[in-house]
C-alpha cells in the first residue's frame, strides 16, 4: 500500500521539546510538581527522580501507527518522563497495546523499565503537564510544531490515532494550516475514521483518562476494537513489527 505523509513539508522545526520554557503558566505548573509528590509515588522519585521537563514522543522511528493523547498528567509522564506512563491511563493504554502485540510489556512504569513498542509512536498535543488537564488555546498553539515534527519524521506513517476530542483538533488543525484538502466534516467520535491526503488514516477514540475507564464510557474491549481496526487499515495484523523506542524531538 503506497501512503505518503501528509505532515512533511518546508519549515523551521522547532528546538528539542526537553528544551521548551516557551509557556510561563506550563513550565511554573510542572516543575511545582517536585513539591507536591504523593506519599504513595515518593520511594519512587527518590530511586528515580523527578522528570518536569516537556515530554518528547515515545515509540519506534520505524512506526506505522502514531497515537496522539492530549498531555502528560502531573504526577504521571511529568514525574516518569515517558508517554502515559506512571498513572491509570497508562495503565489502560499499554495493556491494549500489549493485547495487540504492540507493546513488549503491559505495563509502563518507568523510563528504564525496558518496555518498547513495535511500529508505533506515542506523542501528544501539548507537552507540559497543563492544570486541571487544560491546556489553554495558546499552548495548543505554541506545541502544534512539535506534534508536526513527530509525525512528520515517521516515513512508514499510515494510521493516526488521536484521543479525545483535543486532540483530534489538533491533528486536524495541523493538517489545515498545511493546506491539506479535507473531507468536510470532521468532528469527532469514538470509532470514527478519515482518508487522509496521501492514504494516510485518522481514526478517534474516546481518551484513555479514568473518567472514560471507571465509567465504562472506554472499556477495555471498546478499545482493543480501534486499535484492530488500525491494524486493518495499515494491513499489520499477525505480522511482526520493528521494535525500538526514540523518535523523540
């Protein structure tokens, strides 16, 4: 299947994400973060330490599939230093893409852990813990060349999964400000999925947070179902992927 990627395109790209203190309101929230650890997390920061710094893409530079979460969680990817790692929608997330053979453990709960993904990435909109999970349109704004980099740096890219209606937007809002001619209505919802410019796909699914989880708005099978059919649409089911983690910005 022949699919070009519909992210590349001419530009400056942004400096290492690790870098960024370009949101005053960001960097203050997620560097507080050292000071309020919970007890249960606080043997844990003294092995490992405390990461607040934005977060950089996890995953394989060889993937097929991105994922697109909306931002790390205070006390989850701002302490680890890894995508949805550390918190309960991590939890959620890396089981699914353990199920579908995507993931080599089920579980993600540290940087050094060893776990490592076959032939996806995991990125986000925004890259700093924002409060209250809400990032502000500004910040959405100002991190938009990040999550352009991350997919633009993926030449096997065929499926783009986003969570969460944020997140959508902001994979829709990227492809917009690149020109790409899109179908007309693209709101989201769960299971929904595009043909994008170039064959590339877009599918939605609700985010993996635990006010989706504990409700039974996303379960466990409701998931397992999107990232199948992400597989259908790349045409990866039963065959072995590349392993590897970097794809970082």
């Amino acid at each position: 299947m022949s699919v070009s990627n519909p992210f590349m395109s001419p530009g400056r790209l942004p400096c290492a994400v690790v870098h960024c203190r370009a949101c005053a309101r960001l960097v203050a929230w997620r560097e507080a973060q050292v000071r309020r650890v919970p007890p249960r997390y606080r043997a844990w920061v003294e092995r490992h330490g405390f990461w607040a710094k934005p977060l950089p893409a996890f995953g394989s530079r060889r993937a097929w599939l991105a994922i697109v979460g909306l931002a790390p969680a205070a006390q989850g990817a701002n302490r680890t230093g890894r995508m949805f790692t550390g918190d309960r929608s991590g939890d959620f997330l890396f089981s699914a893409l353990h199920r579908a053979e995507l993931a080599t453990r089920p579980a993600s709960v540290s940087a050094d852990d060893g776990l490592r993904l076959r032939g996806v990435v995991i990125t986000a909109a925004v890259r700093c813990a924002p409060p209250q999970n809400a990032p502000r349109p500004h910040e959405l704004r100002r991190c938009a060349g990040f999550l352009r980099a991350d997919l633009a740096a993926l030449q096997r890219l065929r499926v783009v999964l986003a969570l969460g209606r944020l997140a959508h937007d902001a994979v829709v809002r990227l492809l917009k400000d690149q020109g790409s001619r899109l179908p007309g209505d693209m709101a989201f919802g769960h299971g929904k999925e595009w043909r994008l410019p170039g064959g590339l796909s877009l599918l939605n699914a609700y985010h993996v947070s635990q006010q989706n989880t504990f409700t039974g708005r996303l379960t466990a099978a409701m998931f397992d179902d999107v990232l199948r059919r992400c597989q259908e649409l790349a045409g990866t089911r039963g065959r072995p992927e590349d392993m590897g983690e970097g794809a970082t910005t």
